[in-house]
C-alpha cells in the first residue's frame, strides 16, 4: 500500500481527544486504508496524519465516511526519519 500525507483544518472544539483516538482505532480496522501516523493540535485546529492505502481515493473515501474534513492528500515519495532520507 502507498502512503499518504493529509493535512486538516478542523474547527477548534469540533472534536475531542477521545474523538480522535476513535478515529486512529477505526483507522486500524478499515480493510481499505490504515493509520500510519498523525499529529494533531485540537486547541488550534490543526492535524495531519499520514495514512496507508492503495490509492488517493480510497483516503478521501475513508475521511467521508468517518466525517473528518481535510484540505489535502499527497501522495508520499520520500520518507525520512531523524536526518535519514528515503524512497516510500
């Protein structure tokens, strides 16, 4: 499966932590796309997650069904950890 970066604007107080925790669990037990990571900041409105799907759609598909709004899906082509860049 290909990775993904989403990027989301979501108005402050629109979800709760626990919320979000419900999302990275669902996202665990979808047969179309996984949670690989994400990184949220509700107080400001702000998360990306990077998600494992076969394609583009099947993500957009997936933040629909769950009702979270988001503004971008990109496609990854470089992954890198701690000063170590590489292919995804």
């Amino acid at each position: 499966m290909a990775k993904f970066m989403c990027t989301h604007t979501i108005p402050p107080g629109k979800f709760t932590t626990e919320q979000i925790k419900q999302f990275a669990q669902a996202a665990q037990q979808d047969p179309n796309v996984k949670g690989y990571r994400s990184f949220a900041n509700l107080a400001e409105g702000k998360a990306v997650c990077v998600m494992e799907a076969s394609n583009k759609d099947a993500v957009a598909a997936w933040f629909q069904k769950m009702g979270m709004p988001y503004d971008t899906i990109t496609k990854v082509e470089l992954e890198g950890e701690r000063g170590s860049v590489q292919a995804a």
